[in-house]
C-alpha cells in the first residue's frame, strides 16, 4: 500500500493488524482526567497548619503596615481623647499612621511579586518554600500561571467574608478552601521533600 508521498506501508493482515483508536479491549475504559491528576492517585495534601504559616510569612510586610498604621490610629484617638477641650498634637499620630500606610503599599508590590508572579510560574511563594508545600491546579498538577494565582487571591475574599472558608481545609477531604473549590486548585508537599523520593 502506497500514501500519497509514495510511502510504503505494510498491507492489513491478521498478524499486523491496523491500530484502532476508537475502542480499547472489553473490560477497560479510558481514565478520566481525575484518575490522572494527583487529587486520584492520593496526593499528599498540604496539612492546614503548613498553608497557615505559609500565609503568614507572605504577608508579612502587610501585616507589619497594618500594625504600625493601628499604633498610629491608637496614638491620635488618645491624644484626642487627653487634649479635652485643647487642641491635640497628633502630628506624630500622623506620620506613624502614613509610614503604616507605606509600607502596606509597598507589601502590595511584594504580594504581587511572590504570590502572583513567582507562586504562579513555580507552585511555590517564599512561605510556601519555606514549609515545603506547593500549590498546583488539581487536574494538572502543574502551577497555576500568575493570572490565576492572582484570580484565586481574589477568590480567596469569600473564604475571608465567611471566615468558615478559611478553616474548611481542616475537614475537606483534599484539604481545600472555598477559593481551592472555585478555582479548581490544590495545596500539596513538595514532591521533592517528600519521604522516599
């Protein structure tokens, strides 16, 4: 049997069948894209007090604004609160509170950088390598890119709102927030920790 471009091929016989793809044998079936993710052959999920930490180490600079913004806000309501009648010297209240503003700022260029950017191309956040977890997309075990990483930060807005979203990873059996559910991701070890590899 000759093709087009004069290629030679061997003729169909019992003993060289042609390969059919559209069936497989009887009894098998073709596995879903579940059965090939992680999520089906028992993926070692992320405990909820790794994902905790990890968060935590992200948001660092964050939480450092946030805390000197809330001792300047304290500093101006008891200036106002011991001036009485007089008027208060809040100027230091002020500037503690901007330099708290800053540096919340500037976290956000942070926050971008190794949430999005960095945790979006490799799996993995500077907290996320330090307690050696990964975040994957649950179909390809594979990261999620820097816009969906962005996105699920978004998401993650509803597991704040309802507070219980924060805490579902604790009874979900793959360990997942509401953000997790949405946008179809999972937090795992790092394969390269883990035990025996």
């Amino acid at each position: 049997m000759t093709d087009q471009y004069g290629s030679q091929w061997p003729e169909p016989s019992a003993a060289n069948p042609q390969p059919s793809f559209g069936a497989l044998p009887a009894g098998q079936a073709y596995p879903t894209p579940a059965e090939n993710s992680g999520a089906a052959t028992g993926a070692d999920y992320a405990s909820w007090g790794n994902r905790v930490r990890a968060r935590l180490i992200d948001q660092t600079p964050t939480y450092l604004g946030l805390i000197i913004f809330c001792a300047g806000y304290l500093i101006l309501i008891i200036r106002l609160v011991l001036s009485g009648t007089s008027t208060p010297d809040v100027e230091g209240a002020a500037v503690t509170m901007i330099v708290g503003l800053s540096v919340m700022a500037a976290s956000l260029v942070w926050v971008a950088y190794n949430r999005w950017l960095t945790a979006g191309r490799t799996g993995q956040s500077l907290g996320k390598r330090v307690t050696k977890i990964k975040l994957v997309g649950i179909d390809t075990d594979a990261p999620i890119s820097p816009r969906n990483a962005f996105i699920r930060d978004l998401v993650h807005i509803l597991d704040a709102l309802t507070l219980v979203g924060y805490l579902w990873p604790r009874w979900d059996d793959k360990k997942q927030t509401f953000g997790d559910h949405i946008m179809k991701t999972i937090v795992i070890n790092d394969a390269m920790d883990a035990p025996g590899r």
